[in-house]
C-alpha cells in the first residue's frame, strides 16, 4: 500500500501496532455457556447420526478458501464457481445421490452459489418427478455425471408466479413427430432463470401443449441449448440477464426460441403423453391436478430451510462481532480518560434485543424447516398426492414469511455492525445481496402468502361446518360449534411475567390472534362476495387483511414447531435454552407487531419484562448458540464473524487486498494533476515559505 511494505498482523489478548488485542474475547464468551454446545447442534441437525452426515457432506470443501471472491469481477466468479463445484463434487460423482436433506446443508454450506444451484435443487427433481421411467433412465444418470447441464426454465420476462398464463407454445408437427416451440412475444422470452446464461446445456421448458390448434395448458419439453462447442444452437437466443444486487456467481440467464424443434419423446411423460397421431393421454395412475406444481413445491421448502441458514450465518457474524466490539465508557459522566475501559456492544439492551430476536427466528426458521423435510415424505415420491393441497399451502405461506423475515433480519444485522457491516469483507453485507432474491424467486412473498390464504379460508369455512381442521389450523377447530363468538375465545390473561417464561401461554395468545385475523377476514370476503362481487374482485378487495391473517397463521404454527421441538428435548440444559429462545421468538412478535388490541395494555407491560428478563437468560449463551449452528469460518467467509474474535487483523488484511492498493497512483491521476500545487506537494508536511 502507498508502496510500502506491511508487516502481517498477529493474534494477541493485548492491543499493539500489529494486533486489536481481542483474542481472547470469545474464548472467554464461551466458558459463561451453561449447556452442551454439540448436544444442541445434533438438535439442530435433528440427531448425531444426521450431524455426522452433515460434517462428511461439507468436509469436500475443507481444503477452500474463497475470500477473495469480493474482489472478483463477474467471468472471474462465474469461472471459479464452476471449478470449485466440479472440484468439490468430483471424487462422489455416481457415488452418491444427494438427498433433500443433503442438499438442504450443500445450500446452508455453499461458499460459491452460482449456476448448479438449478441443476440440482431444480432440474433433477423434475425429471425424478415428471419424467417417465424411460425418460429417466436416459436423462437423469447423464445429469448425476454431469453429461448434461441443466436448468428448469419456466419464469418469463412476463410471466411469473401465474404459472397458467406462461405464453411459451410448444406445438406439434404430426408430420415430423416433433414439437415447435417458440417464444413468440417480448414477454414471453424466459428470463431469471439460474444458469442459463452461460452454464446450461438442456432446460426444462414450461410451455403451453398445443394440440390440432387446441389448448391443453402448461407441459414440460426437455430441449438442448448448446452444443458440442457450447454454442447456442439454430433457432436459440441465450444470454446473461445482466448485473445483479447480489449472487454474482450465477449466471442468470434468459432464452428465446425461435421454432426451435425436439423429438415428440421430450415432453416430460409421467403422468401424460402425446401418441404418434397427435392424441394426448393422460396416465391411468391417479394424479393431482397440481402436479406440475410438485417440483415448486419441493424447492418452496428448500427456500425455507435455506432462509434459517442465511438467517443463522448473519446472526452468527453479528453476535460474534458485538461481543468483540467495545464501544462507549461505561461511565459516560465520570471518565476521567480515554483509555477507561469501554462497554461490549452486545450489553447494550437494544442490541441484545435486535441480535437475540433473530437468533431465535433462526432457530425457529431451521425447526420449521425439519417440519417441512418431514411432510416431504407423505408425498412419498409423488405416489401419495393426498397430502400435497396441504403441504403446497402451508409450503407457500412458510416460504413467502420465512423468506421475508430471513431479508429483513440480515439487513438488521447488517445495521447491527455498524460501519464495518457496510464492508463486503463483513461477510453480513454479502449474505444480503446474496440471499434477498429469494424473496421474490419461485414466487415473490406477497403472491405466495395470498396462496396460502385460499387454504386458510376453505379451512375456515371447513370448521364452521364441523369438519376436522388441518393440522397447522387446529385453533380453528373451536369453530366447530355454531355461533362463536371469537373475540369471546381468548386465553385467560397471565398473572405475572413468570406465566410467560412458559411457550405454552404464548401459544394461546398467538392461537387467538391467528383464530380472529382469519374468521374476520373470512367474514369480509364473504360480505362482498354478498354484495355481488366476483371471486376475484372480493379476494383483491381484501388482500391486505388476507396477508396480515397469513403472517398471523406461520407465525403461530412456526412457535409451535418450536415450542413442541423444545418439549421433545431430553437433555435438560438444551431444553431450558431452547425454551428461553422460544419464548423471546413468540414475545418479540407480539411486541414489535402492535397487535392491534387483542392484547391488553397489562399484559403487554409483562411480555415486556418478561423479553427483558429472558433476554439476561440469552445474554451467557448468545455466543454459543451461534456456535452451535456449526458454520465454518470458510463458509462464513468474514473478517468480523471469524471463529477466534481477530476481528481487526481481519479487517485490516482484507483491505490490503482490494485492487486499488496494488499501484501508486491511481489510474486517472492525469485528470487531477492539473489542478493540484505540485510545487507544495514536493515538500510534505511544511509550512509553506508565506508563512
């Protein structure tokens, strides 16, 4: 820098020219836990066994370090993404065959998210799922090795979360068994589609099935991009959609087809196909109107389970960062000088309250998770639909909030680091841009709450005519009776703070305001549809309370998973801990949320104290519960959240690496120079001569 050598920086427990002096910070952060760190990160994990698996699937990637790449331009973080992916899938390719599970920690895990993200979390599920027997034992080992590159290809420039309205046509040529597909508008070009760009050779397609001029909606075409010199072939137009907020690794892309043909076999054959005469047949086994839904499905859950990995590291970086950072006197009014000690970020109140309010929402997001892994079995491989009109509800509401909050929160610990969290170097600035597309990727958030709202009402209307209710609606069951008065249905008000140190009793609140949101929202929706109002013109109308009953309905049911994971914990410090972190998530949300009266002033007063109190519960453990999600320092990939508190020796080392520090003077000088005394600056730092 400035051409003068820097000698390196060292860890120390005392400040000096080459050391922040804070090595032992976090060691000593540590001692204050008072439960088992590994025991709760099997929690996590859901068992040891699953912990094991955990570490053997992200040990591939001990031997990296991508640091560096905040200082990549975009070809260069395209290119080593793809060599890092490939060199860190290569030994197992064939070998074995990730599960959900195990994609889900390759996802919380990823160093370099980029382009194989689609190919595995996206194309290779749909073709498990839609392809037929035959489509698969062709197509899916080729994807396995790698023989073909993949994306699924159904967003357009146009079109997005109403799936029915994509404008993409695939229509069949009896004459030459083929089909045509064509993008035969502006707003029908694909476009956001993972890996597109440069990486792909074949898509998925979604397109319109085209019949003897005949509509029979949205089927998917197998169709080769690229070909042996990894050109686009004739008929397609493919490139990058551009500069990104984030995720630079990922080449996004977007494709246009120009009466581009494929074999009449590439249509996806599960469960239909289109005979040699042009007559379409559905399969003879029972299938679900949504199937072609199924594949979002899967990913919906994987973006929930991802949104508490993002959510987790940031809150890692954070907490590490503000038990490191001293900042303030203790005694503003009496410090005689700048050397007093200082107070740790993390005790002051308002920081304990952002930091903890996320760590538990981690927490929370993770175990909702596992919930979702759970009922992705009772699909059983595609076999089982019974279950799929619940699970793909409750999975679009989980995922519009989970993601939402999962934004929300590392931005506010972003915020919570101060100027350093403005840093890429932070780690936590990254994670952001990385992450905040998901909000809006496989349906934004608003879209996907609305979804889910269609489920909660047919609930709602299934209670009052004293139907069973489904599970994660089960507080609607007491509308089984006739004429309840729902704002009479509350829980008894608590007594003391202490009342509330119980999940249970922050349960019961949450139950009634989920219970009265949606009956009342429900009994303006069918006001106006009284009045003569459509379907459409109803929901519409009532959008912003169907949301707001949504939020209410996943916020419920995620303390829930929490509050039932913290009952099922046998080891009794995790327990205590995971109760403590339970009730802060469950008050935070009432407390933030101004719940619109249904909470009393007195009861408001003691949630308050009792967030206060629990959060003196958290404050000892803050540290390892963080530790306990187990994020390697590699994956973390920040100079502020490192595992050994050297905060400052960090951040120092990686400024020395931007690209402007490696030449003096900086290239555009000359348009400087001339306005600058040259005379005055050959003598540094003198009086000049006038004076």
């Amino acid at each position: 820098v400035s051409l003068q050598p820097v000698p390196e920086t060292h860890s120390s427990n005392t400040q000096s020219a080459l050391s922040g002096g804070t090595a032992d910070i976090l060691p000593t952060e540590r001692a204050k836990a008072n439960f088992d760190v590994e025991k709760m990160t099997n929690l996590l994990d859901g068992g040891e066994a699953t912990t094991e698996r955990r570490r053997f699937i992200i040990s591939t990637t001990e031997d990296k370090d991508t640091f560096n790449k905040f200082f990549w331009e975009r070809p260069e973080a395209l290119k080593q993404h793809v060599k890092f992916f490939l060199d860190a899938h290569d030994e197992y390719l064939g070998k074995i065959i990730p599960s959900f599970q195990d994609g889900s920690f390759m996802s919380d895990n990823a160093m370099l998210s980029g382009s194989f993200v689609n190919h595995y979390g996206l194309f290779l599920p749909t073709l498990s799922g839609q392809a037929s027997a035959e489509q698969q034992s062709q197509w899916i080992p080729k994807t396995i090795m790698f023989q073909m590159v993949g994306v699924y290809c159904q967003t357009e420039l146009g079109h997005g979360s109403n799936v029915r309205g994509l404008n993409t046509r695939a229509t069949f040529d009896k004459n030459t068994q083929e089909f045509v597909l064509e993008t035969p508008t502006l707003q029908s070009i694909k476009w956001w589609i993972s890996g597109l760009g440069k990486v792909a050779t074949h898509a998925l397609v979604y397109a319109q099935l085209i019949l003897d001029d005949k509509e029979y909606g949205v089927h998917i075409f197998l169709v080769q991009l690229r070909d042996e010199n990894h050109r686009p072939i004739p008929g397609i137009q493919i490139g990058d959609v551009g500069p990104k907020l984030g995720d630079h690794c990922n080449d996004t892309g977007f494709l246009r087809l120009d009466k581009v043909r494929i074999p009449r076999e590439n249509m996806l054959a599960r469960w239909q196909h289109v005979t040699p005469e042009g007559v379409y047949v559905k399969s003879e086994r029972k299938t679900n109107p949504k199937i072609h839904y199924a594949t979002m499905v899967y990913t919906r859950g994987s973006m929930i389970r991802t949104s508490g990995g993002h959510l987790a590291r940031a809150a890692t970086i954070a907490i590490r960062y503000s038990c490191v950072r001293h900042q303030g006197f203790l005694q503003t009014k009496d410090t005689p000088s700048y050397k007093a000690p200082e107070r740790q970020v993390i005790d002051y109140k308002m920081q304990q309250y952002r930091l903890f309010k996320q760590l538990a929402t981690s927490y929370a997001i993770k175990f909702i998770g596992g919930w979702m892994l759970t009922k992705f079995k009772d699909i059983d491989g595609l076999e089982n639909l019974d279950a799929l009109p619940e699970i793909a509800s409750t999975a679009a509401g989980l995922k519009g909030l989970c993601t939402f909050l999962a934004a929300e929160g590392i931005e506010d610990c972003r915020k919570s680091c101060g100027g350093h969290g403005y840093l890429l170097s932070s780690g936590v600035a990254a994670i952001g841009a990385d992450f905040v597309w998901q909000t809006t990727a496989e349906g934004d958030f608003i879209v996907m709450m609305l979804q889910c709202a269609r489920f909660l009402i047919k609930a709602l209307q299934a209670a009052k005519e004293g139907k069973p209710t489904p599970g994660p609606c089960s507080y609607l069951t007491v509308l089984n009776k006739p004429n309840v008065n729902v704002l009479e249905c509350g829980p008894a008000p608590a007594r003391s703070v202490e009342e509330f140190y119980d999940p249970k009793t922050i349960l019961g609140v949450y139950n009634y305001r989920a219970l009265v949101a949606i009956s009342s929202v429900g009994s303006e929706f069918a006001a106006l549809r009284d009045k003569g109002l459509s379907f459409d013109e109803a929901w519409n109308g009532c959008a912003v309370e169907l949301v707001n009953a949504v939020r209410a309905h996943c916020l419920c049911f995620m303390l829930k998973t929490f509050a039932d994971q913290a009952d099922q914990v046998e080891d009794p410090d995790c327990a205590r801990v995971l109760r403590h972190l339970c009730c802060f998530f469950g008050l935070t949300y009432i407390i933030d949320d101004q719940w619109d009266g249904l909470v009393q002033h007195g009861q408001l007063q003691l949630m308050r104290a009792a967030a206060k109190n629990l959060m003196d519960q958290i404050r000892p453990n803050a540290v390892s519960l963080v530790d306990a999600f187990e994020i390697p320092d590699r994956v973390l990939q920040s100079a502020i959240g490192k595992f050994d508190g050297n905060v400052y020796e960090a951040l120092f080392e990686s400024a020395l690496k931007s690209s402007l520090n490696q030449s003096d003077p900086f290239d555009g000088i000359e348009n400087l120079r001339k306005y600058l005394n040259l005379e005055e600056l050959k003598t540094p730092n003198k009086l000049p001569a006038s004076l």
